[in-house]
C-alpha cells in the first residue's frame, strides 16, 4: 500500500522522507536500517546527520545494510557505493564500520559475494528501507525484466541507466561499470516499511508505473504495489503523471 506525499522542494521531501525514518528510529531499539545510494536520499542523510548532531541520536548498535554496489571497482573508487556512503552519511555519524554491510563488487566470484550478502541480510529484519528509483523503473540496480523472486545479484545495468550515471564518470558512459551487485526484489520486499523518495520530471514516467502501472517486471518498482508499507515522497514534477 502506497502513502504518497508531496512536496514543493528538495528539501522538504527530504525533511518528510526523514519523519519516516526517524518514527522507526524513535519506536524500536537498534532498527537495522536498509539505505540506498543516489542523490534522491543526500537530503534525508543530511537530516540523519543534524539530528546525530543536535539530538544525539545514536547508531552505535545499529545494523545498515546498503542496496547494491558497481562491479569491477575498487571499493575506495570515488564513484564506489562504499565510497558514497561514507562520504554522505557513515563519517558523520556513530555507526560502527563493522556494523556497516555494503555489497562488494569487486571479488572474484561474484556469484559467491551475492549469495553471501544474501545470507547476511536474511538473517536480519530490515525495519525500513530507503529507496531512489531509476529513470527506468528500476529500484537498487533491478533493471526491467528482473524477476520478482529475485535474491541478491548480479545484474547487467541498461544503457538508459548508465547513461544517467555516466554524470557520476566524467560524463563518459564508458567509464560506467556494466554490471553491478544487488540485493534482488524480493530481498527488498521483505523489508518491514519502505521510504521511497523521487524528484524531477525524468522520474515522472517510472512513479506512474510504479503507482498506477501494471504490475510488471517491466516497471520493477511495480512489485511495491503487493508490499505494506510503503511511503512515496515526491516533489511535483516527480508526481506530476499521477
Ligand atoms: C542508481 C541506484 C539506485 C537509485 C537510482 C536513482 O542507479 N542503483 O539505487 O535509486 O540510481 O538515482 P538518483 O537518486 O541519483 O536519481
């Protein structure tokens, strides 16, 4: 079941995606949080960060597992999730590196790396996860036609989503790793409560298929529609299809 809200800015989709998130911070002990990487959840980390600062909130007992990872980097690349994680939220706040799982794209079986990511965030119950979503309806790194009974994995990356990383690779597409680690649909959907925040108008086209689409693995984020819980933060060119 789909809360959609929104919103005028950036900013204020961030402070309501950060509501969310700090409701489950505020009602359980120690959540194991579920974070994604992108420039949709920058704003929400930023809110994480004050609120470490200015209330104290702590994450030393806390469990995070990110979505996904490029493959064939380093994980210290600039352009690694690793890297972009520590650089938006792990440095500023408590969480202990240990705590901290981020899929690794760069071992040499791959096919082990994901069924071992797998197994380690099956043994634990994300209470929420923050999602982006892809200009193709994509959600971690599962591009169309991924299956809904999808585990962690590697996955092949479209030429429309390297081509809006490829701003992230000195605007070279060729630099943009082609395959990538990800947690698969159903690992996500056995997530308790799920905050999805999108904004600009090159999202427009996959919220509406999100939202009001067919449930299709063409429209991956479409399988939201069987879970919960989920929270939809947009601004008004993100809904402005619905
Ligand atoms: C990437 C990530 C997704 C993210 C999406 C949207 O490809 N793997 O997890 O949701 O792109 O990114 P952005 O928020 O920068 O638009």
């Amino acid at each position: 079941m789909f809360n959609v809200i929104v919103k005028d800015t950036y900013e204020e989709v961030s402070a309501e995606a950060f509501k969310v998130m700090k409701g489950v911070l505020d009602s359980q002990k120690d959540p194991v949080l579920g974070l994604a990487t992108g420039s949709s959840p920058v704003g929400l980390y930023q809110e994480m960060i004050k609120d470490h600062k200015e209330n104290g909130t702590s994450y030393k007992n806390i469990i995070t597992f990110n979505l996904d990872e490029y493959c064939g980097i380093p994980r210290d690349h600039e352009q690694s999730y690793w890297t972009f994680m520590h650089e938006n939220l792990f440095n500023f706040i408590d969480c202990p590196e240990e705590n901290i799982h981020v899929p690794q794209g760069n071992l040499a079986d791959e096919e082990k790396a994901a069924a071992d990511y797998e197994a380690a965030l099956a043994s634990h119950e994300v209470a929420i996860q923050v999602l982006g979503i892809g200009s193709d309806g994509h959600i971690a790194f599962n591009e169309p036609g991924c299956p809904f009974d999808s585990v962690t994995h590697i996955m092949p990356l479209t030429e429309q989503t390297r081509s809006d990383n490829a701003r992230f690779f000195d605007g070279d597409i060729n630099q943009v790793p082609k395959t990538a680690i990800t947690q698969g649909l159903a690992s996500i959907m056995r997530a308790k409560k799920i905050v999805l925040i999108a904004t600009g108008a090159n999202k427009a086209e996959a919220v509406k298929g999100m939202i009001n689409g067919p449930k299709t693995t063409d429209c991956p984020a479409s399988i939201l529609q069987d879970h919960a819980d989920v929270t939809v933060v947009l601004d008004k060119a993100a809904a402005s299809l619905l």
